[in-house]
C-alpha cells in the first residue's frame, strides 16, 4: 500500500481522487496554486502544500515545483488526474526517477500512445481499422496536398501531439489546405511545443464513441463498455451517456473488441480510454488512446458499478485487476452533464440535485471563487436510469433543481438540449450542437426576455 499519495491537479477530480484515498485508507497531499489554497479539495485533504501562484504554468504545470512537494512530504506516488501533467511522458518519467509511482501507463507509454501517428501506425500493424491518411508525419504544405488529393477531401491536419481539439483543422478544398496546414503547425507548436502534423481523411458528421479499458501488469486486459461523446462543441465534450444509443450487438462486439485488442497490441497498463469514429454506415476506425482517467468515466462507474480511480490505483500498487471480463455486466443507462462557467465571480448561492439515481461530482461550495485561470468546469451531473428515457427524464429533474448563483453557467442551455428531439432520439452525431446552438441560444434568449 502506498504510504501518500500526492494530487497533482485540482478541482472535482482532485476531490473524487481524495475520496477514493480517504475509503481506502491511504493519506493524501494536495498540490496546489495560490488561489486554490481555499478550496474545497484543499480543505478535504488531509494536507495541502502550495506548489505555485495561480498561473497553472507555474503550478500545476511546475514539474519541478511538484516533484519537490511531493518528496518533501513523504509521498511516494503521484496521482496527475487529467489533464495538466496526466499524459506528460516526461513527468511520468521524472517521477520514476525520483522514486515516486506516477498511478498511470510508464513514460514509455504515454510516449508510444500519445505520438497519435505512432499510434495509427501501431493499430495499423494489428489490423485495427484507422481513418484513412498519410503514411506517416506531413513535412511541407506540399505533401499535404499530394496526400489530400490521394486520400480525397476533406481532410484534417492533425497535430501528432494534439489532444482536446488543439492543432486541428479542417480543410475542404485544395485552396483551404496551406491556410489549414499552417494554422495546425502554429497551434501544435505553441500548446504541445511539437509542430509535427500528419493527414486524415475527415469523416464527416461521424459519432465519437469510445471503450474504457483497464489493463494490469500481468496482460490482463478488459473493457468496461462504450461511451457515446458525440455532443461537442469545437471538440469539446458537453454531455456524454452510457452505452451507447442506437448502436447494434455486432457494432458492439467488435468495437469492444477491437479497443482490448488495441490495448494488448500496446502492452497497455492502467485504466485508459480507446477513442473511435463510427461513420453513416456503422463502420468504426480508432482515432486515438488517452492515457489517463477521462472527465466522463462516473457513466461508466454508473453503469458497471467498479470504481474506476480505485482500480487504477489498485493497477498502479501492481495488483491484478478485481475483475475478469466475465464478471462485468452493463445496467441501465447514465448520463453526464456537464456544467460549465461563462463567467468569474464569487458563488453566492449552491443547491446541489439529489435523490435516486443521481451523482454530482463538484468542488464548488457557497463563498468559493470561480477564478479565470483554469478550465471552466464547475460540476458533472451524473444520471442513471433503468433506461435512457428514465436517464433523460431524471437529468432533466437534476437541471430544473439545481442552483449556482453569482457566476453566469451553461445549465439553462443543456436544460433547453434536452428537451430538443435531437437529444431525445439519441444516436446523433458530432455535428448535431452545431445545427440546433443557434435556436437554443435564440430560446434562451426569449426565456431571458420573459422572465
């Protein structure tokens, strides 16, 4: 067992990883920045050390500042959450050096899955369908557009080191690509510090499906369903539902199937997510691995009841997994939501939903600051229903009853989403926020108007 653990991130996921140390009996170090000394994790671990002022630059991205923190506190393993260090190599490998567990995949790996190119190659060799491309990185506009007229527009230029929707861009036509192109290098190169892009071919209005994992030591490997993401903004996920709607038992199987064996083809370790596009046709192709926990995996908690921080500490301890494939079934349907702030400000009033089946994961509480320094999410509504019309409805119930006042949110708007039929037949695409922002905006707009 681990004698500290020290957190490398902050907010909800900080709390929800102080939570599952607390249960199992493990002390806890939080890192965190000047401003977020008076927060909600901060109180809630059982020590907290400030690691920098609030620019996450010289905090929650202070390798050094971090690392030292954590040795001076006795820790002997990182937990990095998501996002921030979550799916640095280089962190992960100077934790390794200074003795300290980083509760995630090797350095090596993170490396091998994160080079999304590498990784394409990789699924490429085990006979893993990916998006049709280029054979490896794009060195000059000119062999971007030799490699776009072999594979047809449109394209995406595609930063190898992207994530989150960074150092990507859409080109339609031959006219569109070197703007595109040069636009994803400057990206890339000042969000990841690595400029190289490759070429996909753009499926268009695909559905965003991807299939949690969890790998041990000891090449076990086992899938724990899908999740359906397709509602983004500009990449940016805004809800997520477990299972997936409108997908067969054949899609299914082989999608699964298909993210275990991506895994086992990596010599994967620890909990992580294997991204996938599903075209018109129900053709899928891997897009990418995420090396960490991701923001939505309370749906798949919800709908296989394992605790999925617990398991991955429990990989990182070098146990075997607590479970065989056999020993997971898939129950009911849940949804996340997530609430997001539009502006700053002091929260003067909180009500949190309740009751049956629901779940908020938040580190808000009345009196807290929102600040402008970090991502904007404030809370995860998590609903689970015997069914998706039960999960719908009871999400709906959640929005209606709960309250943030003092900062400006999005929960109004994801209020009037679900109730558009659009939502509510579910099985949309990643295209569909895209149609109906504009009468949602309009809609609320008028709400506003009348009240």
């Amino acid at each position: 067992m681990f004698k500290k653990v020290f957190i490398a991130n902050r907010g909800e996921i900080a709390l929800r990883i102080i939570r599952c140390l607390r249960e199992m009996n493990i002390p806890s170090c939080l890192g965190c920045s000047s401003v977020d000394k008076e927060s909600l994790p901060a109180m809630l671990s059982q020590e907290s050390v400030c690691i920098g002022p609030a620019r996450a630059a010289d905090s929650y991205l202070n390798q050094d500042a971090i690392l030292e923190a954590a040795v001076k506190t006795g820790c002997d393993a990182i937990h990095p959450g998501y996002g921030f260090l979550s799916e640095n190599a280089d962190f992960a490998e100077k934790c390794e050096k200074q003795g300290l567990v980083f509760i995630g995949p090797s350095a090596d790996l993170i490396r091998k899955m994160g080079d999304k190119q590498s990784a394409r190659a990789l699924m490429k060799e085990n006979g893993i369908p990916v998006v049709p491309g280029s054979d490896g990185l794009v060195a000059t506009p000119e062999e971007a557009r030799l490699c776009a007229e072999a594979i047809g527009y449109p394209v995406l230029v595609k930063a190898t080191a992207g994530g989150g929707g960074k150092g990507m861009r859409r080109a339609d036509t031959p006219e569109e690509l070197e703007a595109a192109y040069t636009a994803a290098r400057n990206e890339a190169g000042a969000a990841f510090g690595n400029d190289e892009v490759y070429l996909e071919k753009c499926i268009v209005n695909p559905r965003h499906i991807e299939v949690q994992i969890l790998a041990d030591r000891f090449g076990h490997v086992v899938h724990l369903g899908e999740r359906d993401c397709s509602l983004q903004n500009h990449n940016q996920k805004l809800l997520e539902e477990a299972p997936a709607w409108h997908l067969s038992a054949q899609t299914r199987e082989k999608l699964t199937r298909a993210a275990v064996a991506a895994a086992k083809a990596a010599g994967y370790v620890s909990a992580g997510t294997v991204e996938f596009v599903l075209d018109g046709e129900g053709r899928f192709y891997f897009i990418e691995m995420n090396t960490r926990i991701q923001v939505e995996h309370p749906v798949t908690e919800e709908i296989c009841g394992l605790d999925l921080i617990r398991e991955q500490i429990q990989i990182a301890l070098g146990r075997p997994l607590s479970v065989t494939q056999e020993d997971i079934s898939i129950n009911g349907c849940a949804i996340e939501c997530r609430i997001n702030a539009e502006t700053t400000g002091k929260v003067e009033t909180l009500h949190l939903p309740a009751g049956y089946g629901v779940r908020v994961e938040t580190h808000l509480y009345e009196g807290c600051t929102v600040t402008p320094y970090y991502d904007s999410l404030l809370a995860k509504l998590i609903v689970r229903g015997k069914d998706r019309v039960e999960a719908v409805r009871r999400l709906r119930r959640v929005l209606e009853e709960i309250i943030i006042d003092g900062v400006k949110t999005n929960i109004q708007l994801m209020y009037l989403l679900t109730c558009r039929n659009e939502f509510i037949r579910g099985g949309y695409d990643t295209s569909v926020w895209g149609r109906i922002e504009k009468d949602l905006k309009a809609e609320l707009a008028e709400v506003s108007r009348q009240a």
